[in-house]
DNA sequence: GAGATATGTCAATAAGGCTGACGTAACGGA
DNA sequence: TCCGTTACGTCAGCCTTATTGACATATCTC
C-alpha cells in the first residue's frame, strides 16, 4: 500500500491489471444521484415515489404501452409495477384500454392530468441537461449519448433505440 | 394530440416551449439500469445489496473517509448508512479508527478483505464501460465524462472533483 | 465549564422491491 | 370445440433501504 510509484506496467492492449475506470463508475453516480432527485419535491406533493415517476414517464412516451413491455422496461416484478400503475389510475393520471387486436392486454395510456404530470416532473431535468450543455457544448452532449447506448446491454440496444428514438403512439386510439 | 406535424416554432436560444432532452432522460435511466445490474450477482453471494457496495466503493477509494464525509456523498441518513456500515464491519470488510487530530471521528478504511471484493464489484462495471469504449472510442468517453460532471449539482462539484480526480490516502495511518 | 460537533442507537414507519401461489380471461392451434 | 399458453391481476409474506424523531456519548473549542 505505502510506496504509490509502482512498476507502471506496458501499456498492453486491455491490460490484465489496468485500474478500472473508477472516473465514469463515480460520475454516473453522482450525476444520477442529482438527477433523480429533482423531481422529487414535485412527487412528494402529490403522494408519489420515483416508482410512479418512472411508470408515468414511460407510458407517457409511449401511449399504448403494454403491462409486458412496461416490465420489460423498468426490469421489475408485476406485483411491483401494479401496485404503483393501481394508484396511477385510481387517482387518474393514467387509463387502461383493453387491446385491439389482442383484448388480453391492457394498453397504458396517460390522461391529459398525467400528461401534464409528466411534463412538470421531466422540466427541472431538462433544465438540469440544458445548463449541462451550456457547460461543455452540444458535442459533448452527444458524445455522452452515444457513450451511454453503448452501456446498455446489447440484447437490449435495439430495443432501446426504438423507444428513444422510434417514439410515438402506436397501438389503440 | 392528433396532428403531429404542428408549425416548427423559429428555433430561438432556449425557446420555453421546446421538447424536453427525452434522449438523455432515458438513456442515462437505460445504462444506469444496466450498469448497478452487474454486481448484484456477486453481492447477494455475499449477503449484501446495492447499499453496501456504495459504502465500500468509497471507502475503498478513499481510505480514512468520515462519517460525515460520507453522508455526504451518499445523500442518505446517519441511521440509514449506520445499518450497512456494521455489517460492513462486523464482516470485516471495513475497519474504523479514531481520527487523529479529531478523535470524536471515526475513519473508515477498508480490510484486504474489503479492497478485495471493491475490485471484484468493479470489474463487470469496468468490462461494460471497456465495451462501451470499444464501440464508441475513447473521445466519447471523455465527452461523457465532461457532460456527467456538468450535470452534478453545481455546489457539489469542486467536491466531486476532488474525490474522483484528487483521490487516494488522506488521512490517518 | 459550556456549547457545539461527530457519531451511535432505539423505535417506528414507509417505499419499493422480491418470491410463491393462485385466478381469470383471451388467444391459438389441433 | 377443447386445451394449452399467454397476459394480466391479486393475495400473502418477506426483505432492503430509506425516512423521522429522540436521546446518549465522547470530544473539540472557546
């Protein structure tokens, strides 16, 4: 431990013993931990969790959204979502309508409340992203979005890049 | 709502009404995801969750680190933090040790045990981000690295600076 | 010596996640 | 038409991680 000035090692291709990169591990984690929180104090007030902030989210982006692909998305157990989508509709930020082609499903549509909830809840994120991009330019910001796809498991890239970029409704209505 | 294609407002400098960053909202929501994923494996091995590593990731990378220190970083209560920190502890991955100016703190360091399993957690985050690095290079990553921090706190970022560029041995022993 | 600080602890509670088991309705193919 | 599968809901119990509030102790600082 004592004596830092080791060996430094050939710089090999994927060295075996590289330091690990603790400079992007730490920074996403702080820039995760600021950035959830924002919308905190707006959940609070109308008795929700981060749980319903992020179902509200999705199906806002993706009307027509089903209970399998919202699964799919958050990577949690029905019991789980249903609780928190049951307090969504209850309390009218969100609707069900049984599918079209399939009426075993149940399409996830946001109410005009929740579409307005969704807004407000995504605005002090935004503006967090835009003082961002002040800071060190709109390349920097792609840069970052770029990196960030190739973080996400591969199974699941495609996927992703449908939701991202391919939004917009799709199913019902 | 129907009706997509609506006039295109004259892109003006921070126009209010302008979409929100949607892209960077869900992509940073998708690799995070993935990105806490990768430890849990061996984590439940060892009977500890996602709580437990964050202590020991910084401790590990900053031996001699507060209580209140951190608190700090973690943004979470002294109660809350106090639990995962005795079993830490109590299973020897960590070891107090009174401050030696200020003996009311109590410096954590981490065991060979604890350095042990802080770079065995690291390692599938490391292999992910050295994928992400391969796909999109290395200048994204440092593009990355510049957009994240920018989108920590602003009071919070000299801190931040410190701790992930400035780190090492500090205090005691 | 007195007040502030750093930390520990007890107790109660809440949010958000899990597993397992079971029920219902609808789809889809033999 | 029957039957297995799928999509979803629900009941019950449990765990982890967080919270608030109150109080205790040791130490620092003035």
């Amino acid at each position: 431990m004592s004596g830092a000035l080791a060996e430094a090692p050939p710089a090999a291709a994927t060295e075996p013993d590289a330091e690990p990169h603790f400079d992007v591990i730490e920074l996403l984690f702080f820039a995760y931990r600021d950035f959830v929180s924002d919308p905190d104090r707006i959940l609070t007030d109308y008795g929700f969790g981060r749980a319903h902030h992020r179902v509200l989210h999705f199906v806002n982006r993706q009307p027509g959204l089903t209970i399998a692909e919202l699964l799919d998305i958050l990577r949690i157990t029905k019991q789980s979502l249903n609780r928190v989508l049951k307090e969504l509709v209850e309390k009218g930020f969100i609707e069900q309508r049984p599918g079209v082609q399939d009426r075993r499903q149940r399409l996830l549509f946001p109410t005009a409340k929740g579409r307005s909830l969704a807004l407000a809840l995504s605005r002090p994120q935004d503006e967090r992203i835009r003082r961002a991009i002040n800071r060190c330019g709109e390349e920097d910001r792609q840069a970052a979005l770029r990196f960030l796809f190739a973080m996400i498991d591969e199974n699941d890239r495609d996927h992703v890049a449908r939701l991202v970029y391919g939004a917009g409704e799709r199913k019902g209505q």
